[in-house]
C-alpha cells in the first residue's frame, strides 16, 4: 500500500495533534498537581526536619536536665548517708552514756542498800551496846558517889553522838 503525499501529512498532523493534546492536558492538569504534590512532600520534608532539629534540641536540653537532676540526687544521697552515720553515732554514744548512767545508777543503789543494811544493823545493834554498855559502867562506877553522875553524862554523850 502506497501511501499518499497527502495522506502522510494528516497521519502527521494527526499524530502532532495528538501529542499536542498530550501535552497540554499533561502540562495543565498533570504537572501543576504533579508540582502542588511535590511542593506538599517538601514542605511536610521541611516541617519534619524543622521537627527533628527541635526534639534533638530537646534531647540535648533533657540530658542536661538529667545530668544536673542526677548531680543533685547524688549530693542529696551523700547527705543523707553522712546524716545517717551521723544519726547512728549519736545513738552509739546515747547508749553508751545510757549504760555508763545505768551502771552509775546500779553502783548507787547497791551503795544505797549497803549503807540502808548497815543503818538497820546499827539500828538493831546500838540499843543493846547501850545498855550493855549501861550495865558494864553502872557494875564498875555504882559504888562510888560520883559514879553515877559519871554514868549519866557517858549516856548522854552517847545517845548525842547516834
């Protein structure tokens, strides 16, 4: 088939045609839509980088945050240890002193019921020595006149001196 002169002008045209019409519809609806999707995947590229600059500022900001925070938790735990040796020392040395006090206390009250032991043999004792010391000067001095006067001034000097 032999095609014609003017045949391959309107297949050529034709096809132009259609090309043409290609690329209008191509260049006015595709690529402006094209373009608005490509400018929307940028900006949303641009915030989310604007975004990850901001969280790894914030990062950094925490970190240090945690760093000072962590310092002050370690100071503060010293503190506290050191109040705590400090606690129990200061009990250590309460009972210590409460056991020196106690024994104090055991060494008078053992000193106390001694002197009390001593004061009821005394008791039970110096009235009897009396009198036997009585009987003993009234048997030696009770001849004699003066004697009984004597006797007399012996017991008083005694019962002062009890």
């Amino acid at each position: 088939m032999f095609v014609s002169g003017f045949s391959l002008f309107f297949r050529v045209i034709n096809c132009a045609s259609f090309i043409g019409l290609f690329l209008y519809f191509f260049y006015k609806k595709w690529v402006p839509s094209i373009r608005k999707k490509i400018e929307e995947e940028k900006a949303i590229e641009s915030s989310l980088h604007y975004t990850r600059e901001e969280l790894v500022q914030r990062k950094h900001e925490l970190q240090a945050t945690l760093n000072t925070k962590k310092k002050e938790y370690d100071l503060l735990l010293d503190k506290a240890l050191q109040w705590q040796k400090a606690v129990e020392q200061q009990q250590v040395q309460r009972e210590g002193e409460h056991k020196q006090m106690l024994q104090r206390m055991k060494e008078k009250i053992a000193i106390q019921e001694k002197n009390q032991t001593r004061r009821k043999i005394e008791m039970r004792t110096i009235p009897t020595a009396v009198n036997i010391a009585r009987i003993e000067l009234q048997n030696i001095f009770s001849s004699e006149p003066v004697g009984k006067e004597y006797i007399q001034d012996i017991m008083n000097r005694i019962q002062k001196s009890v």
